[in-house]
C-alpha cells in the first residue's frame, strides 16, 4: 500500500467493493478496511453518486439484485464519509483534461481532475482508462484483484 494520505475512487471500484463486501479476505475489501483504518481521505466528485446508483439499478433491471439491496448499497455507501467536490473549476478542468488526453467523454476526467487539485491517488478498475492516462498521469491506479 502506498503512503498517499489521500485517494479518489471511482465508482467501479466502490461497486467491486459492495458486491464483495461479505468477503473478508477479498483484495477490495482489504483495500476500503486499509484506508478506513488508516484515517485516509476518499474525495468523490459529485457524479460519483450518480455512477453507482446507476450502476447498483442495472443489476436490479438485470435481475441480478432486488431494489432494496441497491438502497441498503447506497445507504452504506453514504456512510463512508467521503469528501465530495462539485464546482465549476472541476468541470472546466475535467473538460480540459478530457481533451488533452483524448478521452470519450468528461466522466473519468472529473475523478483525474479531482485527483489532479488535491494531490490524490486516484484508483479504478478501469484498464483501458489507466493505459490510456498513466504515462501521463503517474499518480493513477489500477485496482487488480
């Protein structure tokens, strides 16, 4: 585990971690047990929420979850005490970031601009998004189980 005091997950990373929460010995589950315990930081820009809660309903439209585990899920995650950032600095950063990287779209851009303001670790599951940014970027993680 590296010594940053201060991380920035994504959404995949916090759905990885509610879908495997049961396991203790889980790598991602190790991982959130690491940085509560260790008092760290987690910063979110405010799409964050958005993501998972979008993402936690297509297991539910998909059948693979009843709606009230998805709100139970969205309860715990409202616990987590993250730090979550919204403002117009963020997104004309994420724009700017998006374009110089040649990014799709301004999603992935706002975690890295986040990232990018309060010096954090940002950590996803998203490879494609890691290779494409980290030669550029070296404070972006990808999260392998």
């Amino acid at each position: 585990m590296t010594t940053f005091k201060v991380y920035c997950p994504d959404a995949s990373l916090i759905i990885r971690f509610l879908l495997n929460r049961g396991d203790a010995d889980a790598p991602i589950v190790s991982l959130w047990r690491d940085w509560f315990q260790a008092n760290h930081q987690l910063i979110v820009p405010s799409l964050f929420f958005y993501e998972v809660s979008n993402a936690l309903f297509q297991y539910v439209r998909h059948g693979r979850m009843e709606a009230q585990t998805v709100l139970g899920a969205m309860q715990e995650v409202n616990r987590f005490n993250l730090q979550v950032y919204r403002d117009d600095l963020l997104h004309r950063r994420a724009v700017e970031l998006a374009n110089q990287l040649g990014l799709p779209a301004t999603y992935d851009a706002h975690y890295l601009a986040l990232s990018e303001r309060m010096g954090a670790q940002f950590w996803t599951l998203d490879e494609k998004l890691v290779n494409k940014v980290k030669s550029q970027l070296s404070w972006v993680n990808l999260f392998t189980n």
